[in-house]
C-alpha cells in the first residue's frame, strides 16, 4: 500500500493504476468508496461510473506538482489523459480535508 502525502502530512491510503498494471473499472471504484485515493500514472481513461459521489482529479507533472483541480461528477466521462504526469482521484468526501491547490507538491511513498 502506498501513502499520498503532502508536506510531509498524510492525506490517505493510495493505490497506483500503471499503464501496464491496468485495472477494470469496478476495481478502481472499489478503491475510491473505500475511502482511497486511486493514482493513475500514464494514460488512462478518466470517469467516476461506480462511484458514489463526485472525485475530486488532481493532475500532477512528473515531479508531483499540482497543475490543475477539477471535480468530475457521478458516472461522467472525464477523458482521456495523454500527459506523462500523473493523475490523483479522490473521492470528494476525503478531499474536503485535504487543503490541495495549485502549485502544492505532493509526494508518493509506499
């Protein structure tokens, strides 16, 4: 199990979805209503079907550093993501106590 951190802070648990170990959509789900943070490196199709609740998409660079915040609603497709960076999903309920924004530096451990 991996941890999402920022600031030398944990913000939770984390799974990591690589583009070589992909994962069927109920599996990414069943990590995000489990109260998880699902981090998805490479490309990926982003979308919240099975999840109850909105996601928060925190899109990183390669360093971890926050580029973009958006939230994606219940069973939408948010696209597909071509960039190198990495792409952390949290369920909306869990980020409300996080304090994210742009600029911020997170970190990956586990």
């Amino acid at each position: 199990m991996s941890w999402l951190l920022k600031d030398a802070n944990v913000l939770s648990s984390a799974v990591v979805f690589t583009p070589k170990a992909r994962a069927w959509p109920w599996v990414r789900a069943a990590v995000l209503t489990h109260e998880q943070s699902a981090v998805l490196e490479g490309r990926h199709l982003l979308h919240s079907f099975l999840v109850h609740g909105k996601v928060l998409v925190v899109v990183c660079d390669k360093d971890m550093n926050v580029t973009s915040l958006r939230s994606l609603a219940p069973n939408r497709i948010g696209g597909l993501s071509f960039h190198a960076g990495t792409i952390v999903m949290i369920p909306v309920r869990v980020s409300a106590n996080f304090d994210i924004h742009v600029g911020d530096k997170l970190e990956l451990r586990g």
